[in-house]
C-alpha cells in the first residue's frame, strides 16, 4: 500500500502528464464567431485604402516636383533673357539707317543719347535699359518659342517703312512711375521699341482678372441597382466671377460601399494672370488684322513691330493676361460611401478643350503720337497728351496645348439627402487639380466649386 | 479583382515565431487561427483541471485566446522555436488559469465554495481497468469541491504560493492552507477507494 505522500505524487504526476485535448473541429469558427472584435479578419479593404493612400501620396509628391521644376525653368529663362544685352549684329536693320548704332554702340551708349536706348524709369531709378538689340529679342523668342517679326523680316527679306514720327520723343508720366521716356530707333530690327511703362498697381489699369471654373451638378437616374446615372449642374466662383457648369454621370456600383463613376461635364475655365510689363516674359504674340497694324485700337507701341508674318506681332510689355477655355470633362472616378449619406470621391479626368481663347492687356498712350499737335504748353495739356490707358488685344498664343494629355486629379466628398425613395438631393464640394498640359500652362487652372445633384 | 487579394495573402507556411511575430505586427486572422488550433488542446486541458463541464471549458479556453491575442505584444520571445513554445505555453496556461479562476469566483456568487452542489454529487463512473487512467486522475479532482480543487491545482500543480494563491481567490492564506490539506486528505481518500474498488472488481 502507497503511503499518503506517494499517493499524492502519483495523483501530481498523473494530472501533469495528462495529454493535451486534441483541436475540436469548429472550435475555431464558433470562437471567430463569438468574437468578432479580436478575431480581426484580414482586411483587404485596409490594404485597398493604404495602396489608394500611397499612390495618392505618390501623385501629389509627383504633381509638387513638376510644378516646382517648371516655375524653376521659366525663371531661369526671364534671367537670362534680363541679362544678356549682347549686341548682335542683324542683317534685318534697315539700309542705310541706324545699323552701326544699334550694332556697335552699345556698349559705349550713355543716356544722355537717348536715340540710342529706350530708357524706363520708374521711380526715378533706372530699371531697365532696353537695347535696341537682336540679342534680347532672341531671349524673349526662346522664352516663348514664339517666332519673331525681325526673323520674320529676315527671311522674307523684306523691308518694312519706318512711320515718319519714329523719333518723336515720347513723356508718359503715371502716378507712381517718375517718367519714362521713349525713343523710337530708327531700325526695323529693334524689337522693344516704344516700350509703354506699367505695373500691377497702375491705377488707371482696367484690367479685370477673372480666374472662374465652372463645375457640374448632378441629377441622377437609375438604371437599376447597379448603374446609376446622374445629370448635374454645378456653379463655380472664383474671385471675381461665378461660372455655371453642367454634365452628366455615371456611376457603377462594384459594392454598397464603392462605386466607380465617369460621365461628361461642361466647364468653362477663365483665368488671368498679372505680368510685370518690364521683363522680358511679359511679352506675347497677339493677332492683328494686317489692314489695322498701325490702327490705334492697337496702338503706336505696337506700330515698329506689325509684321506681315501670319498676322502675329509680339507686344512686349503685357500686364496681364486672361483667358478662357472650353471644355468638356469626362471623368473616372471612385466613389466610397463613407456611411448612409456621406462619400467621398477621388478620380481624374480627361478635358477636351472644345475652344480657347486668350487676351492680352496693356497700358498704351491714348494718343498714337503723343505730341503730333505740338509740345505741351502746360501741365493739363501734357496730361492729356500723355493719358495712360488700357487696351486688350487678342492674343495669337494658346492657353492650353492640346498636344497631349489635358486633365485635372478630382476630389470631393459630399452629402446625400432622400427625399423619397426614388428621389434625393446631393451636395458635393469638390476641388480640381490640373494635370498635363494644365499644369504646364502658364496659368493656374485649380479650381473647386460645389456640386448640387438630384437624384432620381 | 479575385487576383489582387490572393496576391497580397501571404502563402508561406507559418512557424510559432512567425505567427506570433504576424499577430503582432499584422494582427492577421490567418495567425490567431494558427496560434488558436496549435493550443486549443493544450488550454483545455489547463482549463479542465478547474473546471469540470466541458463546454464551460470550452468559454474559459476562448475566453483566454481572447486575452492572449490582445496581450500577445507584451509576450517577449526568444529566438529558438522550442524555448518559444514552451514559454508562450507557459505564459497562455497562467492566462487560462487565471481566467479559470475568475470564472469559478463568478460562481461563487451563487455557491457557496466549499459546498459540493448536487452535480457533483453523482457517483464517478468506475473504471473497469486494471490503473487509474489519466481521466479518471480527473474524475478524483472533480469529486472536491471547486476551491479545493483550485488550490490543490494553483499549489502543486502550477506551482503558486499560498500567498498568491490568497490573492488570486481573494482568501487569507491559512484558509488556503487549510483546503489545501482539506483536499488532499480528499483525494488520498478517493484514490484509496478507488483502488480498493478496482482489487475488488480483479480478485473477484
């Protein structure tokens, strides 16, 4: 017989060999089942919204670095253009004229010769002395890829009359801007001839820069449970001016959560954008009706330039530019129902431009020849010979290339309310980043607005 | 669009370590269903030797892995698979005791602990073999009375003093002495007659 103690030992040692239970089938199901909270399934939906959020993240990264590369080259190219004052000679100068001045004495130019430079002066400080040079033309050629009147000349081998009051000696004095005076060369090859002085601030400027996007609002349709097609208009105001919109969509919904959407929208994106008339990238190809080159509705600062080249001409000094285009949006979207009312909406869009047009303002005198009926007498006569105004021209360039991908990155979240079963009403904030050739406008076409859809 | 989520699943077979190591980082389904089926049995056989229905088992074990999946981050581990296991056994069978324990305190309420109620009254079934069996060791611990049997479990089986067991059950620690003796002296009676019962079924 066992004593007590042997007793309890085997009792001890038999309880810790005991076998382990074997796995009941099920167990593990019916635990999943009864705690659904610890039993964290695999969620694939998570992994869909980190991809979607690192590709996102990656897009804008993408969309920052060429922004900032592209405002990086257009500086560098106005520096240059500021800063190379090469004389070259030109073999466009008219014969027998001014080609020796404006091909060699440059460099020995004082002001006090003023035939020779274009001097502006603002605030009493020289900013800017514009050489009668091939060089800077060549400078603002490269900067806007534009061909210019004298090359234009050059190979026509043309010869272009110079207006008789070519060497009218022109005072336009401005609230803010000490004087400027201009000197008509009397070469055909010296593009930033009758430079006109102006800046943002000039008070007489009636320039009116409307940046507007225009959005669409959406009515939807059903097509059954899956397909639901939506028509919407969507008012847009941006600064100065409210645009309306319109369109159509169609959404797919792949799940109760997450649909995929596109359709058709009509927008019309205006926009402007101020330029300091003094460098170099302010200038732009503008058209002209070859029988008005010299008309005043374009100007005397225009008159040295016309050139019979396709009806083109560069106007050098632009303070402003607006533009407007057209287009038509055709959409790719994903739509994730955040709850019953709530969604958000990610996607891009491809933009037809179905038109375009741009403008280019300036500050021209409001005589053609400042002093034709002779020198002021006094202080009123000179004010009223010498009257600022602004002018808008069209201009030749595009706002937009249409060569290549034109679109914008969608966001929006927005709110749906059921007026019925079969009806409801949804608000949508959205915003619009340009991609493409949007982005490589020289314009910014971001815009946002608010949806207001019906819903059927 | 059945690709892309077969494509992100993991395919390669899963070890202790890096079940865990997936649990922790991932919290994926496909290592708690790992970790859960390696250690079903193991945990219901801790959780058996407290409580007696099965199925109450069955809520202790669950109740445990639940514990275990939200505290595996504070589970530190070495690198060798075998001492990993056996310390993660460790440490889930003292969760699986404690929660054993909290489930017969909770019991207490309507028990008074040292009372033996009537489903404990009903005879064990006798084996008809020569030795004890391994369940019928069981079918002795579950003749005592639920605290005794819990700190004859907590003291010689896991190893706890009487001072923690006090504190786990809430009692002074001469009341855990006492059932302690209390149930040995029980069990030394059961194994007794259960063996003199089985010489009586051989010789006769």
């Amino acid at each position: 017989m066992k004593s007590e103690k042997e007793i309890i030992d085997d009792i001890i040692s038999r309880i810790k060999e005991q076998p382990d239970r074997g796995y009941r089938e099920g167990a593990w199901e019916n635990f999943k089942r009864q705690n659904p909270g610890t039993t964290t399934k695999t969620r694939p939906m998570a992994r869909w919204i980190s991809a979607a959020a690192a590709l996102l993240l990656i897009g804008m990264g993408t969309l920052y670095y060429v922004k900032n590369s592209t405002i990086l080259t257009s500086s560098d190219m106005n520096v240059n253009a500021v800063i190379e004052h090469k004389p070259v000679p030109t073999e466009a100068s008219a014969p027998g004229q001014s080609h020796t001045e404006s091909t060699t004495a440059m460099p020995q130019e004082s002001p006090s010769n003023p035939s020779l430079d274009n001097v502006y002066a603002i605030n009493n400080n020289t900013i800017l002395a514009n050489r009668n040079n091939y060089a800077q033309s060549q400078a603002v050629k490269q900067s806007l890829g534009l061909p210019l009147m004298a090359e234009g000349l050059n190979a026509m081998g043309k010869q272009i009359e110079i207006p008789s009051g070519s060497t009218l000696r022109e005072t336009l004095v401005m609230p803010g801007y000490a004087s400027i005076d201009l000197k008509k060369p009397q070469s055909t090859t010296s593009i930033p001839e009758n430079l006109i002085l102006a800046a943002k601030s000039i008070p007489t400027s009636e320039l009116n820069l409307k940046e507007v996007e225009t959005r669409n609002q959406n009515k939807q349709v059903r097509f059954g449970d899956k397909f639901d097609l939506a028509l919407f208009v969507s008012p847009q105001s941006t600064g100065q001016k409210t645009n309306v919109g319109g369109g159509l969509t169609l959404a797919y919904n792949l799940t109760n959560k997450i649909s995929v959407r596109t359709g058709a929208s009509y927008n019309s994106y205006e926009v402007g954008i101020m330029k300091n008339p003094i460098e170099p990238s302010s200038s732009e190809t503008v058209v002209v009706n070859q029988n008005q080159s010299n008309a005043p509705t374009i100007g005397k600062m225009t008159n040295a330039y016309s050139a019979a080249e396709n009806n083109r001409m560069i106007l050098p000094n632009i303070n402003a530019v607006t533009s407007v285009v057209q287009s038509v949006d055709i959409p790719l979207e994903v739509k994730y129902n955040v709850g019953k009312s709530l969604y958000a909406v990610a996607g891009v869009s491809y933009s037809a431009i179905l038109g375009q047009e741009r403008n280019a303002h300036y500050v021209d005198n409001v005589n053609v020849e400042t002093f034709s009926q002779g020198f002021p007498e006094n202080e009123t006569q000179m004010k009223s010979a010498v009257k600022a105004v602004s002018k808008t021209v069209k201009s030749a360039e595009e706002n937009v290339s249409t060569n290549g991908f034109n679109g914008f990155v969608n966001f929006s979240i927005g709110k749906k309310v059921k007026v019925n079963n079969r009806f409801g009403v949804s608000v949508e904030p959205y915003f619009k980043i340009p991609v493409g050739q949007y982005r490589r406008a020289d314009m910014d076409y971001t815009n946002g607005g608010i949806r207001v859809m019906t819903n059927f | 669009m059945n690709i892309l989520p077969k494509y992100f699943k993991k395919r390669d077979s899963l070890t202790l370590k890096s079940a865990l190591e997936e649990c922790v980082l991932a919290d994926s389904e496909r290592s708690k269903s790992y970790i859960y089926k390696k250690f079903y049995g193991y945990l219901m056989a801790v959780a058996l030797r407290y409580v007696k229905d099965e199925m109450e088992a069955e809520d202790v074990v669950n109740e445990s892995f639940v514990k275990v999946f939200r505290k595996v981050g504070d589970f530190s581990f070495e690198e060798d698979e075998f001492v990993i296991e056996k310390t993660f056994k460790a440490w889930m069978a003292r969760i699986t005791v404690n929660t054993s324990i909290d489930k017969i305190r909770a019991k207490k309420e309507t028990y008074a602990l040292d009372d033996i109620h009537d489903g404990e009254l009903v005879q064990h079934a006798v084996s008809s073999s020569t030795r004890l069996e391994e369940n019928d060791i069981l079918q002795l611990l579950y003749e005592l009375p639920e605290i005794q049997r819990s700190i004859f479990n907590l003291y010689e089986i896991e190893g706890y003093s009487h001072e923690e067991i006090g504190q786990l059950l809430n009692i002074p620690e001469s009341t855990s002495r006492t059932y302690l003796t209390r149930a040995k002296a029980r069990l030394r009676k059961l194994y007794t007659d259960q063996f003199s019962v089985l010489d009586n079924i051989n010789h006769s």
